[in-house]
C-alpha cells in the first residue's frame, strides 16, 4: 500500500521548536502552561466533552460566511465520485452473503490488514461490542481496557449492559498506552475460583481519542502482545482511526495490526464513508462475529451500496490523511505564536488529525472561546473580509478540541487561524480597555 510520507513544511518546523515538553510563546506563562497542559490528561470531571453544546449563532448579518467545521472527522460527507460509486454498486443479499460489493470490501480490508477474514458492521461500537461478546464467550468473563477509552467512556457500557462482560480498567497515559506492570497486576488468576472473573480480553485504542489523536508506539503493541500470550488473553484494537496510525508511522496498517488478533475500523471518519465499520481477525472469530452481528440487529440486506463508499474509502481515502496531520499541526503552531500567549500546546501530542490545547487566561473559557470562535462578531467582516465560522467543541477540563478532515482544506485551515487571530485580539483589547 502507497502510503504519503509526513515531509513537509511542518516537519521543517517542528525541529526548530524548543525542546520542552509543554510549549507557549511566552516563557512568563511556563508554568501556568504545564498545570494547564496536565489537565488535558485527566479531569475529575466525569464529562470528557463538554456536551452541554455550545451555541454556534447565524450570520449575524454578514454578507459572506465561511464554516470550518473542525467538531469531529464524523462530519464529512461523500463528493461525487463516492456518490456515483454508491448508485452502481452490484447488490445482493447480505445476511445470505450475496452482495458482491460486500464481499469485494471484506476481502480488501482483511488483505490491508492482515487478517484472515473480514466483516462489514453499521457501526464502531457495534464492532467493538461484538469483539468483546466474541472473545469473551461466558457472562462474567473479563476485559481489561484503559479507564480513558472510548470503548469504556463512550459507548454505553454496552459490554456490560448487553453482553455481561465485566471490565477492569488500567490508567491510560498521556501517550494512551498504559503501564505494563499495572496491566499485568490486573489480570485474574485464580479461575475457576468463584469469588473472581475470568480475564478474557485486553483492549487497546489507536489512534487515542481523549488523549487526542495519540499515535501508540509499536514497541508498546508488541509488549501488551507477548503479555498477553504470556496468560492466554486475546488483544483487540479499537482502530476507529487507526489509518491515522499508519500514515503518522508510515507503515502498512498491518505493521500496527500484527500485534492484534482483532481489530475494529471506522470507514466513516476520515475515510469519508457515511457509515460503516470493518470487523477483522481470524476466520473462527468473523464466523462467530456474524453470529452476534445478527443477534444486535446488524444485519444487513443490499448493503452494497454503502460498501461500495467502503471499498472507495480504503483504496483512495488513506493517502490524503497527511494532509490532514499537516492542518492540524499548523493551526497549533498559529496557537502557539499568538502573543501574549493564551494557549498552551504539547507540540509532542500533535500527532495526527486531532488537536486538544489548553487556555491560559482565566477570563476566556474552553465554551466562550469556542461560542465567539462559532460566531460571526462585530467589526469581523470588515477585519477580515468575510464573516468566518469555525465550530469546535470544548473538552474535558481547561481545553478546546478540534479534529481536521476531508472536508477541511489548507484554505480552510488558514481561515480558522484567521479566525482565531481575531478573537484574540478582540478578547486582549476588551481586556486592556477593562483594566
């Protein structure tokens, strides 16, 4: 597979940022830098997106506005030639396997990812969920997941909920992998004892989502791998964005994956698909897999046309994700020259599409930041030239999130920066005038 290399520019300047961990563009707010940049790892705050959503208000009156919608890789939509491959898809009946399509993008992502079979599922948490009913074959078996997964954070605790499987959780790191010793300590070994579980399974997640887009080393895969096998566990990975991986690596998706037996796949994030996720591992597992597929209401009759998004997605969608990384990486670094500084960025954790970073002024908040970022303000089109709308959600703790994606281009990039600029500055004068 032709992967695109990350060579550019932003490779150029990133070796000239100093080399300290936490980074602001004022040395007189370091230290504030490193307490908030701490936030961005753990919050006693059960919330690890701040849903209570912000309002993102009209025009306002503004002649011309641009939207950059930086809230999530989910928000793409299909462009023509995705949509023509969707209206000429060959179909048949998927439950009986007969859809053709269907069966073209099974065999194409096991292939990619170097597994035996493949399974085409609605959704990502469906996927995660039947890996978990699959390896985990007995009510009161046991996973072991990082307590900032989204397996464990977001999906409805729907292992426990509908497949009576109970979880244990290890401290997910900064960098999303977790301690090796600790994970080992939470393995149960005194089956078939009756006052305990019986370790099954060890998740892991690639790229991690809270942790923002971190990329997990592949020294780290290969040591949860021989543990695992040290005990007769399985390992799957919640690989929603695990192209992101392989691109930021510059590795086949099966060089992360060999160190699997199982893995989830989202086509419908920066892939671009509208919907679907690819199932993957061994020939046994797909079998039991369509099984729990079936039994969740996941089966599907002429799906071909959405497969055939899919096929699109694997074949033409993995190279462009660089383009991607590179946005990202250049609106933190617009963050960071904003002076004086009122973000703190861990450049480090740049790594792929998604960009969490921190407000260093009390006086503007993650949800007022991102309200004036999703507004068009006064004065804004003169300034500007346009009224420009840039939609991104606030995070857990002090910080702001935003994801980059198909549907956002370099333009686009330098419009939100723009943006940002301007609210800025808007925010430092209305501060001085105060004072």
């Amino acid at each position: 597979m032709n992967i695109m290399s990350l060579k550019t520019f932003s490779c150029r300047i990133l070796s000239k940022i100093p080399k300290q961990r936490f980074v602001s563009s004022s040395k007189q707010f370091y230290m504030r830098d490193v307490e908030a940049v701490a936030v961005l790892g753990r919050s006693s705050a059960r919330g690890y997106y701040n849903t209570g959503k912000p309002r993102y208000p009209g025009p306002g009156g503004a002649s011309h506005v641009r939207v950059v919608d930086l809230r999530s890789d989910t928000v793409t939509k299909p462009g023509p030639e995705m949509r023509q491959a969707m209206a000429e898809a060959e179909v048949g009946d998927d439950v009986m396997g007969e859809d053709p399509t269907v069966n073209e993008l099974q065999k194409l992502a096991a292939d990619m990812f170097g597994m035996e079979a493949a399974l085409f599922v609605p959704s990502g948490t469906m996927s995660n969920l039947i890996a978990v009913m699959v390896h985990c074959r007995e009510r009161g078996d046991e996973m072991i997941v990082g307590d900032l997964s989204h397996l464990h954070i977001y999906e409805q605790g729907g292992s426990a909920q509908l497949a009576g499987v109970h979880a244990t959780t290890v401290t997910t790191l900064p960098d999303g992998t977790f301690d090796l010793d600790q994970l080992e300590s939470k393995i149960r070994h005194g089956y078939p004892d009756p006052h305990y579980p019986r370790s099954r399974l060890i998740c892991v997640e690639n790229t991690h989502n809270i942790q923002g887009g971190r990329v997990l080393p592949l020294s780290f895969l290969q040591e949860v791998r021989a543990l695992a096998d040290r005990y007769g566990l399985s390992v799957h990975m919640d690989g929603a964005r695990v192209m992101n991986a392989a691109v930021a690596q510059e590795v086949p998706p099966s060089t992360i994956l060999q160190h699997t037996h199982t893995v989830s796949v989202c086509l419908s994030k920066g892939l671009g698909a509208p919907l679907g996720t690819m199932l993957a591992g061994p020939k046994d597992f797909i079998s039991r897999a369509v099984r729990c597929r079936k039994a969740l209401g996941g089966g599907m009759r002429q799906v071909g046309v959405i497969a055939a998004a899919g096929k699109l997605s694997l074949k033409d969608m993995v190279g462009r994700l660089v383009d991607d990384h590179r946005n990202a990486k250049t609106f933190a670094l617009a963050l960071l020259d904003c002076k004086p500084s009122l973000f703190a960025v861990e450049m480090a954790a740049v790594e792929t599409n998604i960009l969490r970073f921190c407000m260093l002024d009390s006086t503007l908040g993650p949800h007022e930041f991102c309200a004036r970022m999703g507004e068009v303000g006064e004065g804004e089109e003169a300034a500007l030239g346009q009224g420009i709308q840039v939609l991104m959600y606030p995070h857990f703790g002090n910080s702001v999130r935003a994801v980059w994606h198909l549907g956002i281009s370099a333009q686009d990039t330098q419009l939100a920066i723009q943006k940002m600029q301007f609210v800025a500055s808007q925010h430092l004068q209305k501060k001085d005038k105060a004072q």
